[in-house]
C-alpha cells in the first residue's frame, strides 16, 4: 500500500495513493511532486527492537532463577 506525502505541505497525514507505474502524484493543495513514505520507518523500528530485546534479555535470569520457597500456612487463633 504506497503511502506519500507532500514535503510543502506541512499537516496532515500521508495519503494512500495508486498511482499507475511510472506516474508520479502531485499534491492537490500546491502541486508540488508528492514523495514516497516508508510504511515502517526505520529508526523508530531499531529503537523498538532494541528496547524490546533488551527487556527479554533482561527478564530471562529471573525466569530461569530458582522457584521461591513456599509460604508456610496462616495459622488463624480464636481468642
């Protein structure tokens, strides 16, 4: 699904567009050449990757540590 955006035109989100092949979409606002947006963009997506793998690394020690002992029974007395 090709996504652009018009670099003039600062607001508004990128447009879902199907040009045919070679043509390219002008903006209907300025008529400026409309450029290609990534659908993933990749910086955001390395940080991603790197925080997240940094979780996981980070929890396995604890999943793989010894079980905590049991908790003795709450003896409950009358008085």
């Amino acid at each position: 699904m090709p996504r652009f955006r018009c670099p003039d035109c600062c607001c508004g989100p990128a447009v879902v567009l199907h040009p045919p092949k070679g043509a390219l979409p002008v903006c209907s606002r300025c008529g400026t050449v409309m450029e290609r947006q990534p659908l993933v963009k990749p910086v955001p997506l390395a940080v991603f990757l790197a925080v997240s793998s940094a979780l996981v690394g980070l929890s396995i020690p604890a999943l793989m540590g010894p079980p905590a002992p049991p908790r003795p029974p709450k003896s409950e007395t009358l008085a």
